[in-house]
C-alpha cells in the first residue's frame, strides 16, 4: 500500500519541480511589487514584544514543507477559477491605499499570497496546504481592535481577584485605586501581546503534531483561554507586590522580564495540559489526504498552462500598485498637487499638535502598569 500511495508523487515529480518554481518566481514578483505593504508589515512586527510576525513566517514555511508529501501526492493543475478572486483582492489593495488603510492594504496582501498559491498549485494542493496556510493570518495586526476589550477584561478580572485578597480596591475607567494609590491598565496590559503569540504558537503545533481537527481546534481555544487567565493573575500579582511594598520588583526591567516570566510559565502549562494528548496514527495521516474520484488520475497540467495562469495572476496583482502610481501622480497634475499642497498643510499640523498635547500631560496623572 506504501508505494501505491508514493506513486503519483514520483511520477509527477518534475511537473511538481515546474510548479514551485513558476509559484516561488510568483511570489517573489509580489513581494517586490507591494514592497511597501511588507515592510509595513515588518514595522508592526518590531513594535511587538514578542516580534511574532518573524516567527509565523518562518512557522508558515515549516508546516508547508512537513505537508508536501499530501501535497505531492496530486498532480499540480493551476486553477484559473482564482483569478477573479486575485482581481478582487487588488482591488481591495487598491482601496486600501487610497483611503490611507494600512490595515486593509496588509489584508490584501495576505489573501493575495494564498491567492497566488491557489491559481498556481491548483484547488487540490491548496486545499492540502489549508492549515499551515491559516498560520499567515497571525501576521496581521488583528490585535489592535481586540485590545480595548481584554483591557476591560483584564480590570475586571484584577479587581475581582483584588477583592478576594480583601484589599477593597476601586476601579473607574481604566484606573485601580487602593488606598491613595493607582494604576493604570493600559492597552499593553490586556494581554493582547499573550493572546496573540499564544494562539500563534499553538497553530503551529497544533499543525505539527494533531491530524484530528477536533484536537486542533481544542488546542486552540485553550492556546487563547490560558493566556488571558494567566495575564489577569499577571497584573492582579503586580499591582499587589506594588502595593506592598515591592516596587522594585514590578519597575522597570524586572517588569518586562515578570511578563516573559509569565509567559513562560503559560505555554509551559498549556503543553504539559492539553498538549499530551494522543492520536491513533495506525491508519497513517497521508491516505485521508490523498484525493478520491478524478483527483487521483488527473494528469498535470502542462508547462505552458501553468506559465499562462501564473502570467494572468501576476497581471492582476500588479493593478493595484500600478493604479495606484497612476492616481497619485497623474501627467500634468504635479504643480497642482504642489500649488494645493501647502493650503493643507499647516492647518493639519496645528490640529494634530493641539490634539496630542493635553493626552501628553494627562499620562502622568496615574501610576502605569503595564
């Protein structure tokens, strides 16, 4: 049964080599042509304290390369059904960057890549590739609209632990006040950094190790349900080591290196927990994988099929940019741009100056732990 199931692999091994190839040019193509949204990208990575975007990357990659025998054992067959989806996508790149959307222009890039893919491997392979492709989404800052939230969580949970331990705490807004003293649950304290990192983690092993979804999505709520536990205790432990006395323990360095600490101690906890669970491999995990029906004895598709989807991809992506340039620098429109320049300006400068000031002198009226 070994080798019948390693058979369509071997056979169709040079139009696999071709494939990656004509996939990897791709992607490189798309890189260079949203070089600006990458690096955008890598920018909000370097603010994160645990930076990790690099990590998901490189996470993407190795699952990848642990599923190629699945992704082998079909015979690649470029889907031109994606095209319609890449085209949509650059349009909403597009839109992203005309209204100044970071957030949607990273989006786009994202769903392009897995687009990318899909046109170029085919609907069977990119359907092999679904799990550690998913890993990708962890490179999105999807933690921005989530962090009010867990810090309001995280308050909560503070002040209801805070009155268990009979310190009669007082929370208004964002603030905690016990005895004359106060803290600030920041953004940064809801624990988006170790919901974020946490469930990356746990995506990539739960890709590594589970074959059973079930196993892999309840390994996933608990990647997301342990961390945002241990972070309550986290800043609950810090704003009671503060108020008695231990302040040099909560300050400063010993601050972040608590929070690493903690971290630590969590992941530790979810592996030892949930992570020992066991899966019958007897059956194996490639032939559930293998395609049924037609999937089987299709032939790979030939050279010049693949060259000519992957050309109407790389067409598409590079609307967007190409667009883009066009709508900003118009022939003939730069003195106009120049002349109106200068009456926006300054208006906007003042504003924003205005603006930034009072929040300035309003951080330091409370105690901030992060």
């Amino acid at each position: 049964m070994t080798s019948r199931e390693v058979r369509p692999a071997s056979r169709s091994a040079p139009s696999w080599r071709h494939a990656y190839i004509v996939l990897g040019c791709c992607l490189v193509l798309l890189v260079v042509l949203h070089w600006a949204t990458v690096s955008s990208m890598r920018q909000s990575w370097s603010q994160d304290p645990f930076a990790h975007g690099y990590f998901v990357v490189a996470g993407a990659a190795f699952l990848a390369w642990s599923s190629r025998q699945r992704v082998e054992s079909v015979n690649p067959r470029p889907a031109f059904v994606a095209l319609p989806l890449l085209g949509f996508l650059s349009s909403l790149w597009l839109l992203g960057d005309l209204t100044s959307s970071t957030q949607l222009q990273q989006f786009g890039l994202v769903a392009m890549f897995v687009a990318v893919t899909w046109a170029v491997l085919g609907t069977a392979a990119a359907r092999a590739l679904i799990f550690p492709i998913g890993l990708l989404s962890f490179t999105l800052p999807f933690g921005e609209r989530l962090a009010p939230i867990l810090q309001a969580f995280t308050a909560r949970l503070a002040i209801t632990m805070l009155t268990l331990s009979r310190v009669h705490p007082v929370l208004e807004g964002d603030v905690i006040s016990i005895a004359g003293d106060s803290w600030r649950v920041t953004e940064a304290c809801g624990g988006i950094n170790y919901l974020v990192a946490s469930l990356a983690v746990g995506y990539l092993y739960a890709g590594a190790v589970y074959r059973q979804w079930g196993h892999r999505v309840a390994f996933l709520a608990a990647s997301a349900l342990v961390p945002l536990a241990a972070n309550g205790l986290r800043v609950y432990t810090t704003i009671l080591l503060d108020h008695l006395g231990a302040t040099r323990v909560v300050a400063g360095m010993g601050h972040y290196l608590y929070g690493v600490f903690v971290f630590g101690i969590v992941m530790s906890v979810l592996f030892v927990t949930c992570g020992r669970w066991r899966e019958d491999r007897s059956t194996g995990d490639r032939p559930r994988l293998l395609p049924q029906g037609m999937d089987a004895i299709v032939s790979p598709a030939s050279a010049r099929r693949t060259v000519l989807c992957a050309t109407f991809a790389m067409l598409l992506v590079a609307i967007g940019p190409v667009s883009a340039k066009m709508v900003w620098f118009p022939r003939g429109a730069e003195g106009t741009i120049r002349q109106n320049l200068s009456a926006v300006v300054p208006p906007s400068k003042v504003s924003r100056s205005e603006t930034l000031q009072p929040s300035s002198d309003a951080t330091t009226a409370a105690r901030e732990s992060r």
